[in-house]
C-alpha cells in the first residue's frame, strides 16, 4: 500500500514538469582572515591641528635645503581590541531573490517520466491482485485443513470407543482362558496408539483454529 502510494506520489511530480515553477531563495555570510590587524581605531568626530616639519617639501637658499612647516590635522579617538566576532559581524553579507523556470525543452523529460510512474502503478496493482488471491488461497486452505482435522478427531473418538470395546472382549475373553494375552496386548496397544494420536489431532485442530482466526 505504501508504494502504490508513492507511486501514485511520482506520478503526480511527474506532472509537474509541465508547469512553469517559481522559487524563492535567500542566503547569509561572512568572512574570516587571520591577516586582519586584531585592534581598529574608531575617530570621535574630533581633530588635533599640529605643525610639522615636511619630510618631502623644502627650499634651497644659497645652496641649503630648508624643509617647509605643514600643518597637519589628526583625528582624535580610541583603539579598540577587533575581535573573532567583531570581524564575523563586520563582513556579514546577505541577499534574496527569486527564480522563475519554465519549462520548453523538457516535455519529453516530463511524459517520460509520467509514463514510467503510471507503469510502476499498474505494476503494483497486478502485485496488489497476486498478494490478495494468494492471502484468499491461503485462508481457504486453513479453513479446509481445519475441517480435516475436525473431521479426523471425530474418527478418531469412533476409534478409541470401538478399540475400548474390543478391549473389554479382548479382557474377558483372557479371564475366561479362550484367548491369551498376546491378543489383549494387541488391541491395548492400538487403544494406545489411538488415544495419542487423539491428542495430537487436538493440538493441530487449536493450532489450525488460531491460523484461520489470524486471517
């Protein structure tokens, strides 16, 4: 029943492939580099205005350089420590976005499939039938092994009546000195034979019984 189901499921993806599908995808990252210096500085909006001598910038005067002044304005703030997360959390980048499939070149994908699936249907019922005749074949062999073995343990109870009686002639006669004692030993021992086979019969009746009740 379960792969009838799923077959069933298939083909109706199968079907599918004929209809333009539209998707929705998103995605979020970040980055790590053990290269990235460990401390940032972050400005307070402030500036430090200072005067510098130019490393770069001078005049000659008869024949002496003389480095110029330059003003220079630094900004003012603090150095805080740029951890592991501080980077992860710096270089977060997410996006979304949406796709649209339609589909042109795929129709013979699609029949193929749909025909592969509707086979796998018709398949799984003809196994579906087979299983249910063999399950009614088999319930009808129990019932009828049943009645066999009913039928055996009343033949059996006719036996072991018609074997006690012949048991009480066969004693009789032994008292009465007109038979010996091989003949009373024969048919105690068939009595015998009769009563174990009876309880065996009952013990394959009750098992046959619980085997049609299963059914």
């Amino acid at each position: 029943m379960l792969r009838k189901n799923a077959a069933e499921l298939d083909k109706k993806i199968a079907r599918s492939y004929y209809f333009p599908s539209l998707s929705l995808y998103g995605y979020a990252g970040t980055t790590y580099s053990s290269s990235v210096a460990k401390t940032l500085f972050v400005p307070d909006g402030t500036f430090t205005n200072s005067v510098a001598t130019s490393t770069s910038s001078f005049i000659t005067v008869s024949g002496s350089d003389y480095f110029l002044k330059e003003n220079q304005s630094i900004k003012n703030g603090i150095t805080k420590p740029f951890t592991y997360f501080n980077q992860l959390d710096a270089n977060i980048n997410a996006g979304a976005g949406v796709s649209l499939r339609i589909p042109i070149l795929n129709g013979l994908q699609a029949k193929f499939r749909k025909a592969n699936a509707t086979a796998n249907i018709q398949r799984l019922n003809a196994q579906e039938i087979a299983v249910k005749n063999q399950l009614q074949n088999a319930v009808e062999q129990s019932i009828q092994n049943l009645r066999i073995a009913a039928e055996r343990i009343l033949l059996t109870e006719k036996q072991i009546k018609a074997l006690q009686q012949s048991l009480g002639y066969a004693t009789s006669k032994m008292v009465a000195g007109t038979s010996n004692v091989i003949d009373y030993l024969l048919v105690k021992t068939n009595l015998d034979k009769a009563v174990i086979n009876l309880i065996q019969l009952k013990y394959e009746c009750q098992l046959r019984s619980k085997i049609v009740n299963f059914y």
